[in-house]
C-alpha cells in the first residue's frame, strides 16, 4: 500500500522553515564562539607578554629598583600562596559550616534573613570588603596578611556557604531519613553521610570560590598593603601577585611591566590549574 | 520471647492541622509479621513513622499518644529518640543506599556511628548483615564498590542488611518492594519470612498476596483510621467490618 504521508521536504513553505532553522543555530553558534574569544585573546595575550619573563630568577628572587634588570617576584608569589593559604583556613570551615546550617536548619525566620545577608554579601564590591577589614583591623594593627587574608575569606565566605547549601539541597530528604532512621543524630547524619557523599561537588566550589580570591587585588590595597622585600611576619605589610602586578604595570619602566605580564602569567595559570585540578578530581572521583 | 514488642495506645498524628492517624490501637508480638494496609493516603506511612519517632523530624508534624516498646513508652519522658531509632529500623520504599559510600560502609555505617570501631567486629557484623538480607554471595567481592552501583533489587537488600547490622528487635518496611520487579520482590519476600526468628517486622504494602504471603496479622487502615485488625487469614476470607470486605474485594480504594 503507497502511504500517503509525505516525509520528505518538499514545499516552498517547507524548505524555508529548514533554512529559518539553519540560520538561528548559525547564529548562536556564532555569538557562542565570540563567547570564547576573550578567553582565548586573553590568555593567548597573556602567554605572549608574559612568557618571556619567566624564568627562574623570577620565582626566587626580589624585585629589583626602577631602572635595573633582573630580579622577580618570589615575595608576591609567597605572600599570595600564604594569604590565600590563610584565607582558606578561615573561610572554608566558615563558609561551609554556615551553608551546612542554611541547608539543614534553614527553614525558619533566622535562616531566611541570614541567605539574604550572605546574597548580599557576595554582591557587595571588593574594594568595600577592604575598606571594612581597614576599619575593622588595620586601623588598630596595621598593614599585615592578616588583615589581607581576613579580606579574602570574608569574599569566599557567601560563595563557599551558597555553593555548599546548593549542593546539600541537591541530596534527597529520604537519604537523611534513612540515617535518622538508623538511630544516627542529626549533626551526624550531615557530618558523616550527607557530607562524604558530595565530597567531590563540595570541593568543586571551594576550588572555584578559591580561583575567585587568589586574583583579588582591591581588598589587599587596604589590608596587606604590598612589601618591596618578604615579609618578617604575618603582621607586616605583604606582598601579592595582584598588587604587585598593579604596581609593576603602572611603574613607567619597561622591565618592570615585562615582570608584570609574568606576574599575570602565574596568577592566570593558577587560576586554570585549579579549574583543571578540580576538572581532574571529580572525573577521578566519578571512575 | 513471648507478648507483646509493641503496643500502641490512642495514636494521633498530625501535619500541622491536618489529622493523619486517628485514635489507633494496636499491638504486635515478638517474632511476628504485621502487614497494613488500605488505600493510598490513608495515613499507613504515617502511622509507622510514629513507631520510630521519624514522624517529628517533618516539620509541623507532631503526634500524641502512646507507644510501648517491649514495656517502655517510647514517648515517655527523657526517652532520645535516637535512641528509640536504633532500636526501631526502618526501610523506605525507595532503595536509599548512602551515596558516596561504598557496600561495606553502607552496612557499617549505623554500628560505626553508634561507637564501634573494632575492625573484626565491624567485618563480622556486615557479613551477618549481608548473609540475612541474602546479599553476600552476590557481593563478598565488591564490597569497596559504591553501593549506589548495584542494582534496585540489590539496593533494597542493601538497605534491609543495613537497618539489620545494628540489630534492632522491631523492623519497619514502607512498602518495601513496590519499586522492585518480582524476581526481587520474591526473594525479599523470603527474607522477610526468615527474619522472623530475629526480628519482628511491621510491613506496609499495596500487594494484598503479599500481605496473605508473609503476614501473620493484617491491619486495614482507611482514612487514618484503623478499621480492622486480625489474623490475616481471617482478614482476607472473612473479614467482619464491611469496608475491609470492600476494600479486599476490590471494589473501591
Ligand atoms: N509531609 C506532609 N505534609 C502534609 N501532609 C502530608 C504529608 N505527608 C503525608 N501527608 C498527608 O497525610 C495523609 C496520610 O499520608 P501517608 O503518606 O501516611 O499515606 P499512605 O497510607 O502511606 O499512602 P500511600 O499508600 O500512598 O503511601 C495523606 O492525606 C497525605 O496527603
Ligand atoms: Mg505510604
């Protein structure tokens, strides 16, 4: 029996809808290719300037003065590995342990007012976390990586708390059932089943919330200052590779701008070593 | 044992204002199988959730009444019911394996948490565990496997040896195989039947032969009400109140 139901395309009306069709993809796909191009320029941009300047001097050394050759940038890339490294230590229990009570406890009127707090936390510019910490602590105890690290955990701390309650929310209530049920208290139930078992998303936000701040140079203006030399103590003035990036390139002396494209080379490499670390990790977590 | 490991007295349970379980009476003997039924919604989860105290962790629920667990009223005063819950397990309708944990753990996980840390101690048990839930022959050597990887037969067996390694002397079953195929569901069936000897078990179920098939007793439960309760048998041959009749026979629910 001939069927009756033409398949094919064949009316006028027909071949312009396809083509109607064809043209929107062509279209998206085009502005999501000029969506990588940034990226692409940046870090292509970056690579170029910055690679030149790479050596290892530029890892062990101090910066030399305005006018002379050489040296490098081993205090800011010591003080930004130990501020971050600070920042960490108090923004990461800070964060989650307030985004573990958001997802778990979060039903009555405290919890609401407390998710807006940290949602308006995550939006409140940079620069305004440094002034605060200047005013909180650098006003009474000066410049330190204290003070800086202070300032970045208190940027992490709404990310990291937002992304751990998001990712708590995503267990279903009957897998806190089943622990209650098992006569296991609550504050265990989350600890040590609820927790372990998204390890891998958990980790993907902190990396992410740590991306953020390792690149933060506003907050550290106010707080760690920046130093010529290392740093005796943590209560001193600090150098980071965000500040001291900023310096260099406004200097003037060209030797000290190339230093500067190296400085925004490692920080960039960081930044995508963590993305790729925390890539690696899940996939490695998933087999 | 002999008597009576349950006994509940004027059971009600709310969600905020709505009346769940209403007046129920009832009481279940060592070592037997108790099976409730009745139409959806008419209040049989919540009603075994009361059993465990889990009822409460839902917010705006609350319930009044007692319930005696070999002699002590669970809602008594200064009773934790953590406490309560290790004595009283439960498993849920939907395989709920821990994620992120793999088999060994699953089953460890409740004697762990309790305190125990021995490692022979913890292996002996979860071998028990696995054993009675008729599982360790199909996982003795992927016991480091996520136990999420197996499955939804397997998971429910997973989840009954895990409710079974604290060794509680009450078992709650929500439907327990109405996810599973029958192959699953027969041998959790069997199961049932064996763990009478160490358990006693109070089983929800939608399945009426599964309710002849492994029960002792039956309740019937028609909008939050406890109708009818007796022998199973009885329940379903000749059954005494009319509504228990209409509901075996099919004709509404
Ligand atoms: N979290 C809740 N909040 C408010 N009402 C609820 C909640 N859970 C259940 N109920 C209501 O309580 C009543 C009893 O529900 P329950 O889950 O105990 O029924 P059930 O007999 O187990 O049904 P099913 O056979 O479908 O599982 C229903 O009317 C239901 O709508
Ligand atoms: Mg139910």
């Amino acid at each position: 029996m001939a069927s009756k139901l033409n398949l094919k395309v064949t009316s006028f009306t027909d071949r312009k809808r396809k083509l109607k069709s064809q043209l929107i993809i062509g279209v998206l796909l085009f502005l999501a290719l000029l969506a990588c191009f940034p990226f692409l320029f940046i870090s292509a941009y970056v690579i170029s300037k910055g690679i030149g300047s790479l050596d290892w001097a530029f890892f062990t050394q101090l910066p030399k003065g305005p006018g002379e050759t050489g040296g490098g940038m081993a205090n800011a890339i010591l003080g930004s590995g130990t501020m971050v490294l600070m920042c960490c230590l108090l923004g990461i229990p800070w964060g989650m342990a307030a985004g573990i009570y958001l997802s778990e406890y979060g039903e009555g009127k405290t919890a609401r007012i407390l998710r807006f707090a940290t949602d308006l936390l995550t939006s409140v510019p940079s620069i305004v976390v440094g002034i605060f910490i200047y005013g909180l602590i650098v006003i009474y105890f000066g410049f330190s990586a204290h003070a800086g690290a202070t300032a970045l955990a208190v940027i992490m701390l709404p990310i990291v708390a937002r992304s751990t309650e998001e990712i708590l929310k995503l267990i279903p209530n009957h897998i806190r059932e089943a622990g209650l049920a098992l006569g296991i208290p609550r504050w265990k139930v989350i600890l040590r089943i609820l927790v372990p078992g998204c390890v891998g998303a958990l980790v993907t936000g902190v990396m992410l919330a740590i991306a953020r701040v390792a690149g933060e140079t506003a907050p550290l203006l106010f707080t760690a200052l920046g130093n010529q030399f290392f740093a005796d103590s943590l209560s001193q003035p600090t150098a980071s590779l965000p500040v001291q990036i900023y310096n260099f390139a406004k200097s003037g002396f060209p030797d000290l701008e190339r230093q500067a494209w190296a400085g925004a080379l490692i920080l960039v490499l960081f930044v995508f070593v963590i993305n790729f670390g925390t890539r690696a990790f899940i996939y490695y977590k998933k087999s | 044992m002999d008597g009576e490991v349950l006994k509940v007295e004027k059971l009600n349970a709310y969600f905020n204002d709505f009346h769940a379980v209403k007046d129920v009476d009832l009481s279940v003997n060592y070592h037997e199988v108790v099976a409730l039924i009745g139409p959806s919604g008419c209040g049989k989860s919540t009603f075994i959730r009361c059993l465990n105290r889990l009822h409460e962790e839902v917010p705006g629920a609350r319930c009044t009444g007692n319930v005696w667990l070999d002699g002590q009223n669970i809602y008594g005063k200064g009773v934790d019911p953590v406490v309560v819950r290790r004595n009283v397990g439960m498993v849920f309708q939907k395989p709920n394996p821990f994620p992120g944990l793999s088999i060994f753990d699953n089953v460890a996980v409740g004697l762990r948490l309790a305190g125990v840390t021995k490692k022979s101690v913890l292996s002996e048990a979860v071998e028990e565990a696995l054993r009675k839930s008729a599982l360790w022959t199909e996982v003795k050597d992927k016991l480091k496997k996520p136990g999420t990887g197996l499955s939804g037969g397997q998971q429910q067996r997973l989840c009954i040896a895990r409710a079974l390694a604290v060794k509680p002397p009450v078992i709650l079953m929500d439907e327990p195989t109405s996810a599973l195929d029958p192959i699953s569901t027969a041998k959790i069936e069997e199961l049932i039947v064996e763990l009478k000897n160490d358990v006693t078990v109070v089983i929800v179920t939608h399945n009426m032969q599964q309710a002849s098939r492994i029960s002792g007793r039956t309740a019937f439960f028609l909008l939050g009400e406890l109708i009818e309760y007796g022998k199973t048998s009885k329940i379903f041959t000749k059954p005494q109140n009319l509504k228990t009749e209409q509901y075996i026979t099919g004709r509404f629910g």
